[in-house]
C-alpha cells in the first residue's frame, strides 16, 4: 500500500489535536485588569505553548518516518492509528494539566501524572513504529540493514523514560514534571529520526 493516504489521514489528525488546544485558552474575567487577568492564567498558556510543541514535534519526525518508506503494510496502519489515538488525547490531558497545576494539592499531582501517562503513551506508540520499520526492511526505500539500530532505537526511546518516571515524578512536584516535558520535547527537535541512519531514505 501506498504511503499518500497514511500521511494524508495523519496529517488531518494532527491539524485537529493541535487545533483543540487554543479552545481551552479563556479570556480573562473583566472585574480585575487585563494584566493581572492574563498572569493569573499563565498555567493555560504554557501548557498550550508545551503541547502545541509536543504535537508540533511529533509531526515532524512523523513526516521523517514516513518520508524515509516506499509502502506501508497493515501492521504499520494499525500502528499508526493507535499513535495517533494518543495524539488527539493530548488536549484533554494538557487542558487537565493546565486545570490544576495552580490548585496545587493532591489533584495538581494526579492531574500532572495524567498528562505524563498520555505522554508516555504517545512515545510508546511512536517507539513501536519506529522498530517495526527497522525491522522490517522491504517497507523502505533503502532496504539495507539499519547500522547500530539498537543506539539508534535507544536513544529515540529517551522520552519514554522521561515520560514514565515523570508518572512517579507528578506526586512529588507537577511544576517539575512540566519542565521534563519542555526538555523532552527540546530533545526531539533535534533529529532523533533518522541521525546515525537508524532508517534511510
């Protein structure tokens, strides 16, 4: 099968997740200034400027992925489907995350390991691709062996490490289970794809 249609239906998904998250930025209420209105929403921004990133990232190094393969198989749709199952959860979660990070409290912790599962639930799905194309050659374009695909495979699969200890991390500090993602999210702007030519297009 074709690869058109994949990235053509990957690409819509994607628009939409990274669509829903601007509806949970509210305006601020009229009583106090606009300033102090727009500070005290400050947990909304960040977290809409961290998962746009988070989802602008995984577009990219979708597209690298996908760039790098001649067809796609059935396994691979699949596969694809259920990464982007755990995209289009990613506003829920950062709108839950947002919610609660200045409430502080035990719901701030939970609300916080939420958004680091959904997380660890993407890498995850993203990490399952990215072996299936390396192990299975006839679905690029270069069909020779990938060289040292287990570094390679290692260290794309960093963030899902982040992503759970992040999960034990949220019931100590949510704030600091925030700035694990930003950095995660810093590392994969870095091509963590296809450097070291874990697969060749």
């Amino acid at each position: 099968m074709r690869t058109d249609r994949l990235e053509a239906f990957s690409d819509g998904v994607f628009a939409v997740a990274i669509t829903l998250l601007v509806l949970d930025l509210q305006l601020p209420p009229t009583n106090v200034s606009l300033i102090q209105g727009l500070a005290d929403r400050w947990p909304g921004f960040a977290a809409f400027g961290l998962s746009f990133a988070i989802i602008g990232i995984i577009w990219v190094n979708h597209h690298a992925l996908v760039g790098a393969l001649r067809v796609v198989d059935r396994p691979l749709l699949f596969l694809n489907l259920a990464l982007l199952m755990s995209v289009v959860l990613l506003p829920f979660t950062t709108s839950l995350f947002a919610r609660y990070l200045v409430r502080g409290g035990g719901d701030a912790h939970v609300a916080a390991a939420i958004f680091s599962g959904s997380s660890l639930l993407m890498s995850l799905g993203f990490n399952v691709i990215y072996v299936w194309i390396i192990r299975h050659p006839a679905l690029r374009y270069d069909a020779t062996p990938p060289r040292s695909s287990v570094r390679a495979t290692l260290r794309f699969g960093v963030g899902g490490v982040v992503y759970a200890a992040s999960i034990g991390i949220a019931f100590i500090s949510a704030l600091l289970v925030f700035v694990l993602s930003a950095l995660v999210a810093a590392y994969y702007v870095l091509d963590q794809v296809t450097s070291s030519e874990p697969v060749e297009s």
